[in-house]
C-alpha cells in the first residue's frame, strides 16, 4: 500500500507540475517577435495583406509580427519549409492560401509534404476572388473575344497566374471547360510577377487577385470575375456566370494564419484568440477596405470545418477539371 501510494502521489505532482508549467509558458508567450512564413513574394495580394493585418500585433499578441517571404512553385517552397521546418513553439507561423495548398495537396501528394492535417488553423482574415485581366492594349474587350480567338488558335492564348494549382490556376482551367477552349498556363513565382505579365504584355491574359487588379485597374482590362456576385469593389465587373460560363467561386483565394502540428494547445489557443480580435480591429477592417482588400475573419473552429469542407469539395472538382 506504502509503495502504491508514494507512486499516486508522484504521479499527482508530475502532473501538477507540468501543468503549472505549461501554463507558465502560455502566460509568458510571446516574449520575442512572431514570424510569419509568407510563401509568395513581396508585393504580391498575401504579403500586402499580411502587413496590414499584422500592423496591430504589439496591441493584440504584446510582440511585432515579423513577415519573412519565401516564394515559389505557387506557395509550395514556404509551405513545405514549414511543414518540415518550422518550430512548433508559437513563434514560427505561416500565412495560408485557399484553396492553393489544398489543392495542391492533393495533386501533388509526393512533392507537397503540407495538407490539413500537419496545419493547425488558427484564423482567416480575408477573401480574394480570381478576375480574368488582359493588357490595357489588348484586343480582347470581353471573355467572349477571348474565347472566340482561343477557339480559332488553340493553346496560343498565354496565361499568368501565382503558380500551379493556385486559385489563378484553377480558375483557368474551369474557364478552359466551361468555355470548351485551350490555353498556355504560364506559372509565376506569386501574384506581382504575374500581374506585372500582363501589364507588361508578357502574356496576353491572366487570373489574377482581384485586390491586386482594383490596385493597379488604370493599367489594365478586367474582363471577369469567378465569383457568384459581383464585387463591391469593382462593381462594373460582371462575373463570368452573368457572361454565360458556368465558372463559380471554387478558386475564391482565403487567405489566414496556421501554425505547425504540434504547437502547444495553450499557445494556438491565445494565437487564435489574438489574432481574431486583430482582424477584426476597425482599423484593420478599414485599412483592408481603402485598398480593395475583402475581409472575411474566421475562427479556428470555423476554419478547421471549413478546410474539410474545401478538400471534399476539390477533391471532385479537380478530378472533373483533369478529365
């Protein structure tokens, strides 16, 4: 009985200790700055939004958040990284695009070593649909000219987009089947350089972000947006299913934070506290409004739902898409 005893009493203050422990550590954290893994560009719709809704950090998590791009293969180079790199202390995150690496998640299941289940979720900021751009000089003044000249030069028409199997990218090949054409997919390192394809008449079209469009619309044609509604933003932009092509929002680019799998429980939950009442803050709302930026904050419990619900989702629309 002795003997039992002293080994329940040791297990109680094993327990207690650690407990008071790892509560220490989450009443610290975070005592130094907060990377945030961007894996696209500088200057592209992620980093620009990022820097915005991270200016309030000081406020809502007592440390800056730091921004450290590491772009390529459409997000796959930073992802991966994180997935096999990143420490799971809180202090190394990673900015996520929907239904980017998702998508590729599923296409690439060797080389992308990154899905739903090695990410923690901890909230979602905003909401970017893709929008078919074209040079301001272009000939094509609508999805129909552009169709019409595709069906007449099959693959001649280039495209630019942030990548393979981004948004941009789904976004073409569901323009490719609903529009019974073919077009050259040319993948850049991020959404900058591919806009700046398109302006500079490097491509003749792209799928672009429409935040990055509304930014630079003096410089460019907008022909469509692949959503259900037209956005307030660009209010004169028809979507592609007012213009007769059964496109909808599945490329919709979501764009939040997620931390590594293995990251302390007590340290995601203040993180997705944190950053939730962050982007929700009036000044961020607004400072994401004056420069065409869509907000769409979620939960950690909403958005670890909706991930589920976009990979079931991608699954068949990509199987359908790749037939």
């Amino acid at each position: 009985m002795k003997k039992n005893s002293f080994w329940i009493i040791a297990t109680i203050l094993v327990m207690a200790l650690s407990f008071g422990f790892s509560s220490a550590i989450a009443g610290d954290f975070p005592e130094e700055p907060i990377k945030l893994i961007v894996a696209y560009s500088p200057g592209g719709a992620t980093d620009f939004q990022a820097r915005i809704v991270t200016m309030m950090a000081q406020d809502y998590l007592k440390q800056p958040v730091v921004i450290i791009n590491k772009p390529g293969g459409g997000g796959m180079v930073g992802w991966n990284w994180f997935v096999e790199s990143a420490k799971n202390d809180g202090y190394e995150l990673v900015s996520y695009n929907v239904p980017h690496f998702i998508a590729q998640s599923i296409m690439y299941p060797d080389k992308a070593k990154y899905n739903i289940r090695n990410m923690e979720p901890i909230a979602n900021w905003g909401t970017d649909p893709a929008v078919l751009v074209v040079p301001k000089d272009s000939p094509f003044n609508s999805v129909d000219d552009l169709v019409a000249f595709a069906k007449k030069n099959p693959g001649k028409v280039t495209v630019s987009g942030a990548g393979l199997y981004v948004g941009h990218h789904i976004a073409m090949l569901q323009t490719e089947n609903a529009a019974g054409v073919k077009l050259s997919y040319i993948p850049y390192k991020g959404g900058a350089p591919a806009l700046l394809g398109v302006i500079s008449g490097e491509v003749m079209a792209g799928f672009n972000n429409l935040s990055d469009a509304f930014r630079s619309k003096d410089r460019l044609k907008i022909l469509a947006v692949a959503d259900m509604e037209r956005d307030s933003f660009l209010p004169d932009v028809k979507t592609f299913l007012e213009q007769g092509y059964d496109i909808d929002n599945t490329s919709n680019n979501r764009r939040g934070v997620a931390a590594v799998k293995g990251t302390p429980p007590e340290i995601i939950a203040m993180l997705a506290e944190g950053f939730e009442k962050m982007f929700n803050d009036k000044k961020t709302v607004k400072k994401m409004g004056d420069t065409g930026c869509g907000v769409k904050v979620m939960s950690r419990d909403e958005l670890a739902k909706e991930w589920v619900k976009i990979e079931n989702s991608l699954k068949n629309v990509l199987a359908d898409l790749e037939k």
